[in-house]
C-alpha cells in the first residue's frame, strides 16, 4: 500500500514537471506571426484601371465643379505674383544702438518683371526697412519706391530675387458688376497665400484715405479680407487684376463680409507715375486757389468756388476770377465750377478726381459760373503737383 503510494506521489511530480516545460518553452518561443489577411480590394478593382499610389493632379480635379476647377487655376496662376510685406522703423538713440520697431505686415504683388511690388501705403507708413516673402518662403530686402497716401497706394522695388518676378495680368474695373464672382488672395494674420472667394457687393463707393482725401469708384466685396490683407490683389475669374484690397468694415478688425478694394484702373494710372517721379503727378491749373468745401457748404454754393487767382498765371490768361472784398468787408463770388466734362463737382476731391482722369497734358471742358451767367472754358491741364 505504501509503495504504491509512492508510486502515483512520483507520476504526479513527473507530470508537473512536463507540463511545467512546456509552459516555459512556449513563454519563451517566438510569438506566431498572424497570416496577413486577403487584400480585398484587388477583388474590386476593375480590370481596366489600376490603383495608382497618389492620384495626379489632373485626376484631382475630376470630380470637381467647373467653378472650383476654375477658382484652383487661378489660385494657382497667381500664388507666385503674390508677397509678404513686412516694415521696420529703425530708429538709433543717443549712444547709437538701434532699436527696430516693427510697423506693419500685409500682402503685396509684383507688378512687372523689373521687380516693382505693389501694396498699401499703410501698410509701409512709418518705415524705413522693408522686407518681401516670395512664395517659395524666401525673404529679399526692399526699397521704397514712391508712395501715393491719397490713394492709399505704395510701390517697393525688389532687386535681388532675379528671375521671380512674376507679374500679375492687369485688368480693367470701369466694365465691373455687381455679382461678379471675385477672388481675394493675400496674408491675413501672417497666413501667406489664403484664397477666399466672393462677389463684387456694390461699385462706387467711397472710402477715406490716410490723407482724409476720399478714394472714389471703390470696389466693395464680401470676399474675406483681414488683417493682413491690405495690399494683396483682387482678382476676377480670369486671374486678372481688379483691384488692391485695402481695407474692412468691422467693428471687431476681422472679416464681417465687407470688403473694399481701390479700383485698378486708378492703380493702372499712378503706379508708373510713383515708379518715374516716387509720387503721383497732380494735374490741374497753375494758379488757381479753391475756397474750403466747408465753406462752400455753409453758404449753400455748388459746386467748387475759385478763392483766388495769381496774377499772370495760366488761370488769370484764362480770364478765371476770384473772390473780391468790397470797401465794406463784404465778399464777392467770382467764377465756380460745376462740372467738368458734364459731369457735375460737388467738391474739391471731386474735381481733382476728373482731372485725374485726364492727366497731365490732357484737355477738359469746365462749366463755369459767373453771377448766375454759365459759360465753358477749355483748359490744358498742367501740373501742379
């Protein structure tokens, strides 16, 4: 009895160790490697296309409406024209170190192959160093060219970056109109290269520059424009430029889906003027001095009232009269003018406006009145600015 005993104490240690040996083998063997599942997929392809590892762009823009396909391009054709503007005052104390302070960041374009960029004079006012970021995130040194604060216009000038220049195709905004779709590309926020979509919201509107002169015939938009935009192209479906995006209506600074733009057509006449003379070129008639709208205003008058005339200059050889004090103080209206071309001046800027439109060189047509007597005078424009 007690042998066998004996006998199963031994079988069963016998069985413990077996067990004990193959636990430990298996815990240090290798884990199993999995079968790799069947690919699925090649059971659904269809025999006459194969996957492709990345889809091409072509392929990319299957699928896609025209006027996204048509928004891409023009993206595309524009994002190396366009540039960061960033503007440094460098100031130096009394013990000569220098302190950079920074006075601006916005959006800028070039606007021919000679390296002339584009952008907002607010954006460069108050600097005297200026850097631009081409799309491909270098960055070259820039000088100011000419500045138009009136318009709310500024040229810089890039020479080192040979080779990119990439102009913008220049467009007209005299043909505009309202619900033409829009394209707004620029940096807000220091975000280079963001596109935001719109349409053109209202045309003629007003806006008042740096100056406090008004910029007319301003393009609204409800394209996304923020800080950071100011400077940057509006462009319309074709790529073309339209307009300088310039400013918003926001209580808040950001986006509030009011846009506005200074007209290219206006951009097309000063920017060579700021390239060739560094500023823009006022034409109008040498030795004439207008009275202040404030005044025209106070006394009901329309139009714009001459105050003063030089003697001997253009404006005298045209018989053009000022205002006169009698013996007793009281003044005396000479010659106002209301309208030039036919279309009627309510104010200075508004005059100045149309002579713009002709330039320097060019001739208008001015109606005239004199103690209620109208008459029309041509006149050479000259400059006076």
């Amino acid at each position: 009895m007690r042998g066998r005993v004996l006998l199963l104490y031994v079988v069963a240690l016998l069985a413990l160790g077996i067990a004990f040996a193959q636990w430990f083998v298996s815990r240090n063997a290798a884990p199993p490697t999995l079968p790799e599942p069947a690919r699925a997929v090649a059971e659904f392809t269809p025999v006459s296309s194969a996957v492709e590892p990345q889809a091409s762009s072509a392929s990319r823009l299957n699928g896609l409406t025209e006027d996204e396909r048509r928004g891409i391009e023009v993206f595309r054709k524009a994002a190396d024209s366009v540039v960061n503007v960033t503007s440094v005052a460098v100031r130096r104390n009394f013990f000569f170190d220098v302190t950079r302070i920074p006075q601006g960041s916005g959006s800028g374009f070039f606007w021919d192959r000679q390296g002339h960029v584009v952008t907002n004079f607010h954006v460069v006012e108050g600097a005297n160093r200026f850097a631009v970021t081409l799309a491909d995130q270098t960055d070259w040194e820039a000088e100011l060219v000419g500045v138009a604060p009136e318009k709310d216009l500024a040229v810089l000038k890039v020479t080192s970056s040979a080779g990119k220049q990439v102009p913008l195709e220049i467009g007209r905004s005299d043909d505009l109109l309202v619900g033409q779709r829009v394209l707004a590309v620029g940096n807000p926020f220091g975000l280079d290269h963001t596109l935001t979509t719109g349409v053109v919201s209202a045309l003629g509107r007003e806006l008042t520059s740096p100056t406090g002169r008004l910029i007319r015939d301003v393009i609204q938009t409800d394209a996304a424009i923020n800080p950071g935009n100011s400077g940057g192209p509006l462009l319309d479906s074709s790529g073309r430029l339209i307009g300088v995006n310039t400013a918003i209506y926001s209580p808040s600074g950001a986006s509030a889906g009011i846009g506005f733009a200074i007209p290219v057509d206006t951009v097309t006449r000063l920017v060579p003027q700021l390239i060739r003379f560094g500023q823009a070129i006022e034409p109008g008639i040498p030795g004439m001095y207008w009275l202040a709208d404030r005044y025209t205003r106070r006394f009901d008058l329309d139009g714009v009232v001459v105050q003063d005339v030089a003697r001997g200059s253009a404006a005298a050889r045209l018989g053009f009269e000022g205002l006169t004090r009698t013996r007793r103080g009281r003044y005396v209206l000479g010659d106002r003018v209301l309208a030039v071309n036919g279309r009627e001046v309510r104010s200075i800027d508004q005059m100045r406006d149309e002579f713009e439109r002709i330039g320097v060189g060019g001739t208008v047509e001015l109606t005239v009145d004199r103690d209620g007597r109208r008459r029309m005078v041509r006149v050479e424009l000259q400059r006076v600015g």
